[in-house]
DNA sequence: GTTAGGGTT
C-alpha cells in the first residue's frame, strides 16, 4: 500500500499494479518500469521502445531547406516525372504537405493544370493553405487557396488548391476525370475516411480506363505499410512493378513508386504495464498523480474512450488533487508523504477536452500552462488526430477507443469501447514527443499491445453506405459491387444500402429516379434530404430546413453525464429546468425547432445556451448549413417561393401538427410502436425492441404516444440495451395515409 | 437512465 493514502482512498479493496508501482522492486527484466523507477537508478528495467509518430496534420513548425523533406526533393520530382502514382511515406513533421506541392510548383506542374491535396479536416486544409501561399509569397485565394464547406477560397488564378476530402468528392459529380487537375494528392491517407477511400477507387477507375495518361497521382501516408495503396494500384493492370527503379527500363508514365521521406520526432520512452488493469480510469489516476509528483514538469495528455470516463476520472484526480494538496500544507505523521513525492510542489490543472464539449471549455486545454502548474489533459481521441496541444511531455494511454459499426442486417449501429490498433497506439504515444524526448505510459501488457490489430479498420467497412451509393448512382456507377474500394465494405452492406434507398424512393429498377437525383444533390442523409422535399407539401419548408440543419449538427444539447461537482449543482438544477421549459412534449425534433427559434429571437445568444445546456458553436453551424440547404433548395427546385411552402398565417398547433406529418411520412422507415404495458418500442423494420434514450424528452412523459419516428438507433454494447434517440410522436393513421405500402390501418389501430 | 471522431456542388 502506498503511504500517503491518496491510493486508499480510491477503492480499499482492489489490488492495481499500475507501472509496476505494487511490486516496489522496479520490476524484472521483462516488466515495464514505473515512472519513479525510470528516474532512478533501476531504469534499466524499463522496457522502453522509441517510436516515430505521426502527425495530425503535416504542418512543419518550421520550412523550406531546414526540413528533412529538402533532402528527398529531386527523388520525389523524378517519381512523380516518371510514375503515374507516387506513394509517400512521411513521419512527423517531415513537411510533405507544405512542400511537396511547393516542389511540384516549381517543377512546372502549375503549368499544366491544377494541384489538388485532399485533407480530412477543414482546419487543416486551412491552415496548410495559408502557410503555402506564405511561403510563396502570395495571398490566399490567389495562386493557393483552399475549398472547405461554406468556404470556396479560390480564383481562376488559383494553382495549388487544398480541400477537405469531401468537397473534392462532391466536386467529382461534376468533373469525374479531374480535368482541371495535373496532380492529385491524397494526404494522410491512413487516417482511411470514407471519402479518401471513395476518391482512392474513382482514381483507380480513371487509371485503368486511361483517361488521364497525363494526370499524377501522389498518396501520402504515415501508414507503416505502403505496400497496400502500391498493390491497390498496380492492379489496375497498367502499372508495371516499380517502373525505372528496378532496372526494368525507362520506368514511365503508368508505374509506381514509394519514396519514404524522414521524419523529425523527438524520442518518446514507452512503457506498458506488467499486468493487465481491469479499471483502466483509476489506474489512469494512479498514473497521474505519480507523473505529477516524481517526474520533472511538462504537461500530461490521457487519452479515454469517451466523456464518461473523462468526467469520472477528472472527478477522481481532483479529489486526490485536494488531497495532495492537504498533506503538503499539513503534514501528517500517520500519513506521510513519501520523500520522492515531497520535492515537487507543482499544483495541477485538470483540462477535459472532447468533441461534444463546447468550444469555450475545450479552449482551457490550449491555453499556457500556469507558472508552478501542470496541465492534465483528459482526452477521447480528439486529441489523436484533430487537435494538437502544446506542452505535452506525457501521454498515458487507456488503450481504448469507441468506434461506430454498422450492422446491415438489423441496421443497428453500435458505438463499441474496444482495443485501439497498434498504429492508434503509436500515434497517442507520438504525442508525447512533439516538442522534446517524452515518455508514453500505456495502461495495458507489452504482451496485449503485440496483439493489437495493426490498423483501425477503415471506416468504410463500419459505415451505413446508403449516402455513398446515391452518391455512386448520381457520378453514373451503377454496379457499386464492382467498384474498385482499397477495402471492401462489409458482406450485405451495400445491398442493404440499396434497399433502402429503394424503400425511399431514390431507386427503381431503372436506377436512380428523379427523386433520387434531387435527393443526390443535397449533402445530407437521404432520409433527411426527404424531409426537406416533402416538407412543401406539408408547408413546412422554413421549420423543416431549421430541423433538418439541427439534425445534422452533433453536439447541440451539452449533457454532463456523471461528475457532480458541488459548487455546479445549483447551475445544473437551473439549466435542467429551463430546458424543461424551453421542452416540447411531443418530441424532440419539435424541441430543437423550438430552442433554435428561441435562439434566433433572444440577443445574448451565448448565455441563452449556457442557461439551457446548448452548445452555442453547434447552433451557429446549424446556421451555415440551413443557409447552405435553402441556397440548393432553390437551384434544384427552381425558384423555391418559401413563403408559399410555410403556413406562417397558421396557428402554432397547426404548425406543429403539419412538421410531425412531414416527419411521419418522411421518416416511416423509422417508425416504431410502444409495447404496452413497457415503456419500450417497437421498430417497424427490423421489429426490435428498443428503448428511448434518456436524453429525449419524451422520457419525462406519463403516457407514451403509441407512435414515433426516430433519427438514431443504436445500441451501446453487445448485448445491451438498443436505443432510439431524437424521438417525435406522430399519429399511427398517418403512417397508413403516408405510408400505405408499410401500414395498414387495422395494423396501426391495434 | 446516457454515443468516439471527421465531413458534404
């Protein structure tokens, strides 16, 4: 047992071996050091590994000749003059997006056409924007500019053009060749989207059909195996192996090559646990208050699966925070601090960050670390990829991720806590080593880590596929089981996808119909795109445009799941009761039209969303989006009268009646029925049992209506509860009036 | 009684 009690007062009971810390002898020669072992002098037990890491985005601290990329230039310009597709690998901060478009430039390739580089984040493809137009000398939207959602920073003067992966996939619908383009760079392809990987297999189609003899290709990934996107393309059948450089000749246009540019990291310390923690948030507590006490000062980065453990571990660590900082006032004789703990006097500041936070508390983790302070930072796997944090000199790593899967059979998804893969884990741990040698302390057995999966499968492979097979249908690929994908989806997901774009109504037997077509046009949900078009009919176009905005913001309602922290009770109570107040009974579509109306009229917006749990950023992108639907609305349909498709001279009830009708007749597919005497449903497709998440308002009612339409349906666990969530009550003869091929009037009586 | 992270002409 630890002397100073900060361990007992966890949980008396239970035995934690975390970093060796209960051995107390520094461990064998195969066990993983604790963080004070490895200060002292039985480091030598420590099983420490260093690792490169990889980047979130490639964006250099530093450029031109200085980065390790300088050395590679002229092989990369010599690939790319004599391949048609080029791989690179780059490791951290090598600067490959940065300069390999700069080298391409000036190589001419501007001449002929267009450089495109794909990201999978708005913010990066940004950033790198700026930063290139910076080193040429030039303003954005000049020679370099960017295209992200809501932003088109380009001119026909515009050469090197930096997009998020989606836009250039949207882009294809209307230039399927790349015509403008003389390069296409897919950068970090390992993260695997579904929209890399969608523009991987519309490549390789342009390839094989040799549309493009003159187009280049260059894929730039961390991935430790190149192997992958090389064979992915040589089966194209046009690409010999490895062209000029294995002697088989001139090498040419249709050939591969993978060069490997260095990568500038510090050296980061692993160490793993010696035997396996079956709590992995008190072991994480462990972990951090003795980094916080033994190790010399730098910031701490945890990475958890979800907020619920962000919460119940920030809950513990201030505890033990307070703790600490008793026994270092008060010094107590039966409880004394050891002497290895006493040298340090830093406090420590506890930073959750995730993505459902709202961005006000998310920028606390940014800020400067106080004098005489360390910054804990509490972390979902934001922080692997999307953001990087100044500061960090340690990583402890969970070892765990939720990822969604999608199962086409019963059309559940699941949001699982499971292992991370080995590259995941390589990437945290590279965290730690960003701005000097750090140390990455896993919470799980150098014997589990072998036995991760190499690769976090791709989303492709865990995705509901009904958008991308629109999508497919609209660029005129009707035999989707064809497609060259890098990796297949799974067995039944792409006719589970097509069924249910049949049930809609987008597809007959002819292929893609006009609804169809309309649906293609609009980048929402297919279902959702339905609201919008049946919502003339309903004259409820205004509302349904807000609503289907909403639907496609995550993150608008701010839930704090577990930790109660005193001093907040009060402000909860508050906010829990102006979000009843602010509630309609009927669902929570209608909930959130209301609360985005409110939103709109009030003038102190940001307080009205701290009073009633809102995230104020999510409302502001629901904004954007709603701007951006109505702006197609009116192209697709011609010259969309909003007025004559809302009822604004109805009254409210009216209004609401016909939204809940939109609702029903939009989203039949996702109707379900209450199971008397249970407070449980009953989905319609499928017909599984399932219950109404806590969050909806309709779990404050007495009475249950007997029908509703739902947005998600999920469940949290193998066998564990199936929830529907965004949850609105519609009448059961509306689903026969709307829906008459599904329901029967004596069927929805009963 | 409580879902990770991205992204869209």
């Amino acid at each position: 047992m630890h002397p100073t009690g900060l361990r007992r007062s966890q949980s008396p009971n239970k035995r934690r071996r975390v970093m060796n810390e209960e051995k107390g002898d520094g461990g064998g020669s195969q066990q993983a050091s604790s963080p004070s072992a490895s200060a002292s002098a039985s480091a030598s037990a420590a099983h420490a590994v260093v690792v490169p890491a990889v980047p979130a985005a490639d964006v250099a601290t530093d450029s031109g000749d200085a980065l390790p990329i300088a050395e590679k230039r002229d092989e990369i310009l010599k690939a790319v003059e004599e391949n048609q597709v080029v791989i690179l690998m780059g490791e951290t901060g090598s600067g490959k997006t940065t300069q390999v478009p700069i080298y391409l430039h000036h190589a001419g390739y501007t001449s002929k056409g267009v450089i495109a580089i794909t990201q999978p984040r708005r913010v990066a493809a940004i950033t790198v924007a700026h930063r290139v137009a910076q080193e040429l000398s030039s303003q954005v939207g000049d020679l370099v500019g960017y295209s992200v959602r809501f932003e088109d920073v380009t001119s026909a003067a515009t050469k090197i053009r930096f997009a998020t992966d989606g836009f250039l996939l949207r882009d294809c619908v209307r230039d399927g060749d790349f015509s403008r383009y003389s390069v296409l760079i897919l950068d970090e392809a390992h993260e695997r989207t579904l929209a890399t990987d969608m523009l991987f297999g519309l490549v390789k189609r342009l390839l094989v059909a040799g549309k493009r003899p003159q187009l280049r290709v260059i894929v730039m990934s961390a991935t430790l195996d190149p192997s992958k996107y090389g064979g992915f393309f040589r089966s194209a059948g046009v690409v010999p192996l490895f062209g000029g450089a294995r002697g088989r000749g001139a090498g040419g246009v249709g050939c591969v090559r993978i060069v490997r540019i260095p990568g500038r990291q510090h050296p980061v310390e692993i160490f793993h646990t010696p035997a396996a923690e079956e709590d992995y948030v008190e072991a994480a507590s462990i972990t951090v208050m003795q980094l916080h006490v033994e190790q010399p000062p730098g910031d701490i980065l945890v990475f958890l699966p979800g907020q619920d453990d962000i919460e119940a571990l920030q809950q513990l660590l201030e505890d033990k925070r307070v703790k600490l900082d008793r026994l270092r006032r008060h010094p107590s004789p039966s409880d004394p601090l050891p002497p290895s703990w006493q040298s340090s006097s830093l406090d420590m500041l506890i930073c959750p960050i995730y993505a459902a936070l709202p961005v006000d508390q998310q920028v606390e983790a940014f800020r400067p670390t106080p004098p005489h302070t360390r910054k804990v930072v509490l972390a979902t796997n934001i922080a692997e990829t999307s953001i990087t944090l100044p500061g960090i000199r340690y990583v402890v790593d969970s070892g765990k991720v939720k990822l969604t899967t999608f199962n086409p059979r019963t059309g559940v998804e699941m949001l699982l806590r499971q292992d991370v893969s080995k590259a995941a884990a390589m990437q945290r741990s590279g965290r730690a080593g960003r701005e000097a040698p750090g140390q990455a302390y896993r919470l799980f057995t150098e014997a589990d880590s072998q036995g991760l999966a190499d690769q976090t499968p791709p989303e492709i492979t865990r995705a509901d596929l009904a958008q991308i097979v629109l999508q497919m249908r609209a660029y005129g690929i009707s035999n989707e089981e064809s497609f060259p994908f890098l990796d297949a989806p799974k067995e039944g997901a792409l006719d589970k996808a097509v069924k249910m774009l049949q049930d809609l109504g987008a597809l007959d037997n002819r292929g893609l119909t006009d609804l169809g077509h309309r649906l293609s046009g609009l980048p929402v949900v297919p279902m959702h795109g339905r609201l919008l078009l049946d919502s003339m009919e309903f004259g409820c176009l205004e509302h349904m445009l807000s609503i289907v905005a909403l639907l496609s913001t995550e993150n608008v309602w701010h839930h704090t799941l577990t930790s109660e922290r005193k001093a907040d009770k009060e402000r909860r109570k508050r906010v829990s009761t102006n979000f009843r107040r602010l509630a309609h009974p009927d669902g929570d579509h209608l909930t959130l039209l209301k609360a985005y109306h409110r939103w709109n009229e009030v003038s102190d917006k940001v307080g009205f969303c701290k009073e009633h749990g809102i995230n104020h950023h999510a409302l502001v992108r629901a904004t954007k989006i709603r701007e951006q639907l109505q702006g197609l609305l009116v192209r697709l349909l011609g010259d969309v009268d909003m007025a004559a498709h809302t009822q604004a001279a109805v009254g409210k009830d009216e209004q609401w009646v016909s939204i809940k009708q939109c609702l029903a007749k939009a989203f039949f597919l996702n109707a379900a029925k209450l199971m008397p005497p249970t407070r449980k449903y009953r989905t319609e497709y499928g017909r599984q049992e399932v219950h109404v998440h806590p969050t909806s308002v309709l779990v404050e009612r007495q009475s249950l209506p007997q029908w509703v339409v739902y947005n998600d349906f999920f469940q949290t666990g193998v066998g564990k509860k199936l929830y529907i969530k965004t949850v609105t009550a519609v009448e059961g003869e509306w689903l026969v009036q709307f829906a008459p091929a599904k329901f029967t009037a004596a069927y929805v009586k009963d």
